[in-house]
C-alpha cells in the first residue's frame, strides 16, 4: 500500500442524509517499512469528502506522526533490552565478586601485597560496574514510567541537612566545603523524599568531583513568587564549556571523560536526575562557566499543584 492516502468510497450510513461523509480516508503510517498505525479522516460534519488542500496537510501529518510512533518503538525496545543485559550482567557480577572476596580473604593461600593490590583493583572496578548497572537500570525504568514517585510532605531543609550529612567525608576527602543556605523559611513540600535525596546527592557529588582542593559547595534553597520551592547547587569547580552544557543531562554525555572515569561516573547520573525531577512535576536546569563553576537548580512545584 505504502504511504499514500486511500480513499474508500460508497459508505453507507443506518440513516442516509444525516450529514455523514460517503467518503473516508486513509493514510497508512509506515515507520521503516512496517505499518505502525492508521490516520483515518473523513466529514462527518458537512457530509463532504475531505478536501485535496486537506488531505495533503494530512499526508505530511501522518508523515510525521509515523517518524514519532517509529522513534516510541524503538525507544521502548531499547529500554527492554537495556533492562533485561542489565538484570542478566549482575549475577556473573557477583559471582566475580564472591571469588574476588575469597581470594582476597586468604582462603585459597597467601596473598601478596601485589596481588593484594590487583584484587582491590578487581574489587573497585565491580563497585563501578555495579554502579553502572544500577544507574542503567533505574534510567530505563525511569523512561518507561515503571517508576512510582510516591509523594508526602517532607521538610525540604531536613532533607538537603541529611544529603550534606551523608556528603560530608567525600567533600573533606577531596579538600571541599559544603555549605547551606535556606534564604526564607521553605514551606512543606510534598516530594518522594528518597528520589529527592538521589537527585541532590547525584548534584552534591558531581559538585565536590568536578572541584579542586580548596573548592567550595554551596546550596541554596527558596522560594519563587509561584510558590514553587527552588534548591541551587553551586560550585566554584572546573564549570563545563559553552559546547558542551547543552548535552550534560543526556545519557552517557561526559565532558571530561578521564576525570568522570577516575572517579567512576558512567554519564548516567544527570540524565536519571532529569527524569527525576520532571516525574515530580519540576525540572533541573544549569548555568555554568568553564574555570569559574556551575549552579544547578532544581525546581518542584508547590503542593496544591504537585498533588
Ligand atoms: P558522571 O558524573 O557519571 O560523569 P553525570 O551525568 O552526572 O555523569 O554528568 C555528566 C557530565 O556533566 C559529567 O561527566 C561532567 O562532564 C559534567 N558535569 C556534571 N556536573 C558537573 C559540575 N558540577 N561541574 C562540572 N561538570 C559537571
């Protein structure tokens, strides 16, 4: 058939002359050379076959609607696959981790200091994988929509307190302070309070990472006019290019592909936290300047509206 529309003539109605078209049109919506879907149009109004000037704008319509069906289906078979490598890779995963910990322990015979040092080696290098495999994981389930936010009021400040808490050694580690600021008292807002601290944790450690000794984290909450409540994450570290900022939530997209190896990133953290956010109803959005740092804020929307 292809794609071209398709007019079936002669159809009749129960009631003849109420108005309904005779006429009925089809375009076929083929993605890739398969048919994904039928846009079928007719008059029902005047009872007139659809016009030539329409059925062209129709036929371009359907030509993009086929190109967005196309791109749904093969997103969600990338999704699938991507959970199903994920869920296969973990048990070899710790498998190797189970023998790793055996040797390591000496139970198989002494173990050297070199040998020591190549199985902590084996040993960080599964923590990464594991890492990745969580994060991809969580994205694909992320993007299907198979993730449930469970919201209930949560105090914003208590929860950002909690984040630096847990953040504290990672920053003194790497020379870094870490600050809070709560501009106005920040009302109740109503948050799944545990993808909440997965999104500030992922914004704190890229922030203390992609810093120098001597570096500082800063976080500010408020308030907007809208009521929303808004969290900036701000550092003084290397900052990211004007070329590359557009790309940062995008999957895999890493600017500075040694440093985020070193320190075990997999490109995967912001991309998760932009789904995050828009799941609550929010969005995330940065300023940045290469040598002088980043700000990134996160918005949620009050509770009459994220309800
Ligand atoms: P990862 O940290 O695992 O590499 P992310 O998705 O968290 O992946 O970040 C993607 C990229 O964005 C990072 O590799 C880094 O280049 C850049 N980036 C993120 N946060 C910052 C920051 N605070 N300062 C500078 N660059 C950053």
């Amino acid at each position: 058939m292809g794609s071209a529309p398709y007019v079936i003539e002669g159809i009749t109605h129960p009631e003849p002359d109420d108005g309904r078209a005779e006429e009925r049109l089809l375009i076929p919506l083929v993605g890739q050379g398969i048919l994904v879907g039928l846009l079928v149009a007719d008059n029902p109004g005047s009872g007139n076959p659809v016009s030539p000037q329409r059925t062209r704008l129709l036929h371009s319509l359907a030509g993009l609607a086929s190109v967005a069906i196309e791109r749904a289906r093969v997103d969600k078979l990338r999704g699938t696959l991507i959970s199903s490598v994920s869920h296969e890779l973990r048990a070899p995963l710790a498998s190797i981790r189970a023998y790793n910990e055996l040797v390591m322990g000496g139970d198989v015979g002494e173990v050297n200091d070199e040998q020591k040092l190549f199985l902590g080696r084996v040993e960080r290098a599964c923590d990464r994988l594991e890492r990745l495999i969580q994060d991809l994981m969580n994205l694909s389930k992320l993007r299907t929509g198979d993730v449930s936010i469970k919201k209930a009021p949560a105090d914003l400040a208590n929860v950002i307190r909690g984040v630096l808490d847990t953040m504290h050694p990672k920053a003194a580690n790497a020379g870094v302070t870490l600050n809070f600021h709560e501009e106005a008292k920040l009302p109740m807002t109503m948050t799944d309070q545990g993808r909440l601290e997965q999104v500030l944790t992922n914004l704190v450690d890229n922030a203390i990472k992609f810093n120098r000794a001597g570096g500082k984290v800063e976080i500010l909450a408020e308030r907007n006019e809208a009521g929303a409540s808004v969290i900036h994450v701000r550092d003084n570290g290397t900052g990211v290019s004007k070329t590359d900022l557009p790309r940062v939530f995008e999957r895999f997209f890493r600017a500075d592909r040694s440093r985020s190896r070193d320190a075990g990133g997999s490109g995967l953290g912001l991309a998760i936290v932009k789904h995050l956010a828009r799941a609550h109803g929010g969005s995330i959005t940065v300023e940045s300047e290469q040598m002088k740092g980043s700000t990134f804020t996160v918005e949620l929307p009050d509770c009459e509206s994220c309800q």
